[in-house]
C-alpha cells in the first residue's frame, strides 16, 4: 500500500497475508533488496563525488554515513531506522516505522570512475522482521526530495544530519548563526546575489568591533617603533632573549599586550570556515545566477580551454572569474594590511610576509572549481574590509593621540609580574644560558 502527501513523504505498507504455511518456521526475516544507480545532475562531478554517499541511523544512536572517498561495504550491526542514498542536493531514504533488524543487513556505496553520466552505485540489504501471524504489517516510509535543512528537520529523523555544515563549533556557526540569517534574508525574496551581499554586510558589522580591535593593537605596536629601534640598536644578534626580555618589558610598561590582535583575528575563523561548508551545500543557490553566473552553488567559467596536460591537474580545465576576483583582492588586502598593521618588534618573521602573498595564489586552484557564490561571498569581504579599514584609519584611531596615550600610561608604575611571568622569565633566562653554554663549548 502507498500514500501520497502534500510533501515529498511517501507513506508505504508491507502486508503479509496467509503466508504462515508457505514460509518456513525457522525463517523469522524476510530481506528488503534496495539499490540505486546515482546520475550525475550537477555541473562539476568532482563535487558531486564528494558531496554524496550513504547515510544510516541505527534506532538508538546518531546517524552515520560511509566515506564520501571510499568504495565500502558496511555491516549494519545494530537496528536501523533508516538508509539514505545521498547525492550533492537530494536524496532519497527509506524509514522503518519501527526498525529494520540487524541480521545480514548490510550497505554499499561503489564509485562510478570510468562513467561520465552517473556518480555513484548505492545497494542496501535490509531486514524485514517477521513473526509468522495471520495477518502482517511492515510500516516504511520513503523520502524523496531535497537536501534543505529545514525541510529534512521538520520530520524529527535526524535526517539533516545528512548536510555537512561543518564539525564542533563550525557546524554550530552554520546552524545558529548562517542559515537564519541566509532564511530571513530570503524570505524578502531577493536575488541571491543580493542576499550574499546582504549576508556579508550583516557578518563584517558583527565582526566590526573585532577589526577595530585588530587594527588598535597593530596601531600601539606601530606607534613603539622608535622605542624598538632603539632596543634593536642595544642589542646584538647573539643577545636575542635580553632583546626579546626587554621588549616584553616595554611592552608591559606601555600597556600593550603583542596578542591582542590575534586573539580577536581568530575569533573571526569560525565564521570563515563555517561558510567553507555552507555554500556548496546550500540547495537555494542551485541553478540561481546573476550576470555570467548561470549556477552559484558551483564554479562560474567563461573560459573552458579543455584538459591540458598538468594544468587541468593544478588548476583545472576552466577560468573562474569570480576565484580569480577572490584572489586578487586578497593579495591586496594583504598588501594593505602588511603595511598598515605590521608589528615592529618582529622583523625576523619578515619570511612569513610572503606566505601571506603566496596563500592566495595557491589557494586559486581550489577556489576555481568551487561555488561561485562562496568567491563571490569573500571577495565583498574584501572590499568592505577595504572600507572598514579606511573608516578606522580616518576616522576613529588618531595615532599621535594613541601615542600620547601610551606615553603617559609608561609613567605609571609598573606592577609587579605574577609568580607565572617570573616562573616564565626564569624559563627564558635558564634556556638562553644553556644555548650560551653550547655556543662557548662550539667555539673552543
């Protein structure tokens, strides 16, 4: 028996009928044989590799899923309550009313290599309990429809545990934070392209006072410099612990703290890795474009010069646009911020500086076969950190004030250093002795 209802549920029913005298007594199961050849449906099939897979809940645990990467099959070694067959933006799952039995259950998911129009092989082997009566019911129900959150959470399955939104405290930004946020948004109806916007407008107001800080505590280490170029001129290289011993100490007397500006700065990477998962995952964007844009949950191209020979294998067989805008303002914020927000008391991590420019270029490759929309995304970041910037410079941080600022508090007197900072110092002295030690002991 079927039932159709208003949504994309799919209410079914396995009635036994007089079978007590046909089937043998020492069978108490019946096998449930359920497989699926999956199509390819999205542009780029990499992603779609990697975005589907098999999902199962065993009926007292959370659910659980094969390894997007792997050919495997799985033993269901517990009673299950349902199978999923996962694709990038749909899937289909088959519910028990109770539970599937355990015994000689088992999943498999196969990757389709050599196929170009479908992705994946899915077959589950599902157990039917049965006790032998008159009359028999076996309650399922069957999902076919999309991979939005909302839409799979309403049924109390757990079933949108099948949208990776990120593990720990990634999914927990994507959940409580991006996706009501993104829904209201959308409830205005807008472009998406508008609503991205819109969502980078309201994620870089939160993240505001962070980027003021940020830029404050770069500003009173900048504002030191002349105070550290003269401890640089004191000190010789083989005297680097005093040196570093009397910039802490600078630093405590001048009320400015070196870690200031990366604690803040990494308050702001849940939200940035968050939105690594969002966007690929996001069925909304499916098929929804603006300007050369025909699909931003993946790559844009206005360039496909066909497989090359290494280079498809770096970059790939086409030309993003919007990666390509991702990049470039991302070199120039780097640029900016190296020159606006550079540390004087660390000039030996000069090295690190062209690490900064050289993320984004190797960062290009990946973003060119990516959602179109996640680029889109950051390069607004970028320009609006552009701006925000320029406002704090302009307007809200006065860097003769600030000094005044730090001069007057350097003639207060100092408080006394915690038994932790003397415990740390006398760390520092006793590993600077030990390599003054060593170098004496090479030189004879």
């Amino acid at each position: 028996e079927y039932s159709l209802g208003k949504d994309y549920m799919l209410d079914c029913k396995l009635n036994f009928v007089g079978l007590e005298k046909i089937v043998a007594n020492n069978l108490n199961e019946f096998s449930l044989n359920w497989a699926m050849r999956i199509p390819s449906q999205e542009k780029d099939m990499k992603t779609q590799q990697q975005n589907s897979t098999i999902y199962f809940k065993y009926l007292e645990e959370d659910p659980d899923y094969i390894t997007e990467t792997s050919d495997e099959t799985k033993t269901l070694d517990a009673k299950t309550k349902w199978v999923a067959f996962k694709q990038q933006f749909f899937t289909s799952v088959i519910i028990a009313d109770n539970f599937f039995d355990k015994t000689g259950a088992d999943i498999s998911s196969t990757n389709e290599k050599s196929s170009i129009h479908y992705v994946k092989s899915y077959a589950s082997n599902l157990t039917i309990p049965y006790s032998h009566k008159e009359k028999e019911s076996f309650g399922m129900k069957f999902y076919f429809g999309p991979n939005h959150f909302q839409t799979l959470k309403a049924y109390d399955l757990n079933l949108e545990k099948q949208i990776a939104l990120g593990w720990g405290i990634f999914g927990w930004v994507n959940k409580f934070l991006v996706i009501p946020v993104f829904n209201f948004l959308d409830s205005f109806n807008l472009n998406y392209a508008i609503i991205i916007l819109c969502l980078t407008l309201v994620f870089k107001t939160l993240l505001f006072p962070v980027a003021y800080k940020t830029y404050v505590s770069s500003a009173k280490m900048r504002v030191l410099k002349p105070e550290i170029d003269e401890l640089n001129k004191k000190f010789s290289k083989e005297d680097a612990m005093k040196k570093q011993q009397a910039t802490m100490a600078l630093y405590k007397k001048a009320g400015v703290s070196p870690l200031a500006g990366c604690i803040p700065a990494l308050l702001q990477m849940p939200i940035l890795i968050a939105l690594f998962r969002f966007f690929p995952a996001s069925i909304e964007l499916r098929q929804q474009g603006f300007w050369w844009v025909t699909d931003l949950s993946t790559y844009d191209s206005v360039w496909n010069f066909g497989k090359l020979p290494v280079i498809d294998f770096i970059y790939g067989d086409h030309v993003s646009i919007w990666a390509l805008l991702c990049s470039i303002t991302t070199l120039i914020y780097t640029h900016l911020n190296s020159q606006l927000m550079s540390n004087p008391g660390q000039q030996q991590m000069a090295g690190m500086k062209y690490m900064m420019y050289i993320m984004p270029v190797m960062f290009l490759p990946f973003l060119n076969s990516f959602s179109a929309g996640l680029s889109y995304y950051y390069t607004l970041a970028n320009v609006i950190s552009f701006i925000q910037m320029w406002v704090i410079r302009k307007y809200m941080v006065d860097e003769k004030k600030l000094h005044a600022k730090i001069a007057e508090h350097m003639k207060k007197p100092v408080k006394a250093p915690s038994s932790f900072q003397q415990k740390l110092q006398k760390r520092m002295e006793d590993v600077q002795r030990s390599r003054n030690g060593s170098s004496q002991k090479r030189v004879k």
